[in-house]
C-alpha cells in the first residue's frame, strides 16, 4: 500500500502490435510504486488486448477498444476518461519512459504550474539526440512554438475541465491543449533530463501523424487572436514548411524572431543532409 497518488498511464494504441510491447515495459517497471495502465486500441485490425493482459500481474490494466478507429486526440480523450488516477500521464505506442520519469515528474510537480513535463531522447535510425527544453515554459512562448512536445503529466481534473484533447483539429492537438492549460493553469515547469525516447527510427506513421498542413492551419485560425505580431509571422512560417515549402535563409531572416535563427538553420542543414 503507498499513500502517493495513483498516475494512470495512457497509451493509445493502432496497428502497432511489434512495437506496442517496448512501451508497455517501460510502464510497468516504473520506480514510482502507485500506478496503471490504461491501452486505448483504436480499432486495431488485430486486437491489442492479449498484449496488455500480460500485465496485469504487474500492475492494473484497464483494456478498451474502439471498433473502428477514431483518431490519437479520441482515443486519448477515452484514456483520460475511464482513468481512476490523480495524474494522467501519455505515451505513444512508438515511444518509452525512462524507469524513473514518472517518479521524477512528480517529485517536480507543483500546482502552480499547469503540469510537468522533461526534456526527452529523439532516436533516429542512425543517430540519437537530446532535446533540451527551458525549466519554465511559458504561455508566451507556446505562441511561438510548441516547447513541450507531446506528452506531459496532469492532473486528470485539469484535462478535463479545459475539455482535454480538440477532436476537430486534424493535427496540433496536444500543442493546442498545452496553450489552453498554460492559459488556465500557469506555466510547464519541465525537469531537465531527457526521461522519455521519442523514436523516430522506424516505418511506421506515429499515431497523432495526420494532415499536417490541414491541421495546424486549423489551429493558427484558432489561435491567432493570441498571437503578438512576431509570433503570428513564425506561425506563418511553420505552415509553409507544413506545406513542403522550401524556406531559404531570406525567408527565415523574414519571417523567424532572432532567437530561434540558430534553431532554423540547424534544421536546414539536418534537411539537406538527411
């Protein structure tokens, strides 16, 4: 028994059934001891559900299933939905959690920040690098860009009462819930150590890829009576490239703030020599 509070873990799912296990494992060897498992299979062509059940002797599984698939921002509404924790904390299928992340995430949490998130692991196929986030992310700069990533932990009654994830946008969901919590709640604090790999370094798409541009057009016409001047124009900038648009170093001159040049022009060198 342990007085710390539960943190569901939610994992949705979508024809990932090689991959599905990695991420599982690094849920149940977790070192923080009060935790779940909630796998959300979104209309799998093969059901997800004997996988989970080989964990339930480790921790408790909550198996649902979507007879046909919804989409990442449905699926993980459900998750968040039949939780029974205090905190929910999201993973990709594709993805892993360091054993210590959820320990970590909650020692740094505090209720004057919207929630907790860290800096994380990108694995590509023939290199691996780390993302290094600022420790206090602010609304200010989420209307620039999204600094938080993907995934974080909240507490369930947050996510819920700003409506959790927008099911109408066809990208940029998580981005879009981040700037309503940071809005309502406060700013990100994130633990400067890398306690989640991103893998990038397989086939398959990732489960919240969808009509990139469609998408986060839809959220710059959302959000764009929030954005100063400067913010609107790199917005603008990440739509053209959202629709293949070669950007030059003119462009980016124009249309990037200063402070994220050097961000740019690591990008346009990492393009030409992937």
């Amino acid at each position: 028994m342990t007085d710390k509070p539960l943190v569901s873990a939610v994992v949705p799912t979508h024809n990932r059934l090689k991959l599905l296990p990695r991420a599982l494992d690094s849920v149940a060897v977790q070192s923080y001891p009060n935790i779940e498992l909630v796998v959300v299979d979104d209309g799998s062509e093969s059901s997800a559900k004997p996988i989970a059940e080989q964990y339930m002797e480790v921790i408790p599984v909550t198996y649902i299933r979507n007879d046909q698939a919804a989409g990442a921002a449905k699926a993980r509404n459900k998750g968040i939905q039949e939780a029974s924790g205090t905190f929910v904390a999201g993973l990709d299928d594709d993805d892993q959690w360091n054993k210590y992340r959820i320990e970590r995430l909650m020692q740094a949490y505090e209720e004057d920040y919207s929630f907790v998130t860290s800096d994380v692991r990108m694995v590509y196929q023939n290199k691996t690098s780390v993302w290094h986030k600022k420790k206090k992310i602010e609304l200010d700069d989420l209307l620039y860009s999204n600094y938080v990533g993907n995934q974080g932990l909240i507490k369930r009654k947050r996510l819920l009462a700003v409506g959790g994830f927008n099911e109408s946008l066809k990208a940029a969901q998580d981005y879009d819930l981040w700037i309503r919590l940071c809005e309502t709640f406060g700013p990100v604090r994130n633990v400067r150590q890398p306690l989640q790999d991103i893998h990038m370094d397989h086939e398959g798409k990732r489960i919240t890829e969808q009509s990139s541009f469609e998408g986060y057009l839809q959220f710059y016409n959302k959000h764009k009576h929030r954005f100063n001047r400067s913010q609107r124009k790199y917005q603008l900038l990440n739509i053209r490239k959202a629709q293949g648009k070669k950007t030059g170093l003119a462009e980016m001159l124009q249309w990037a703030p200063a402070f994220r040049y050097w961000k740019e022009i690591k990008g346009m060198i990492f393009d030409k020599m992937g």
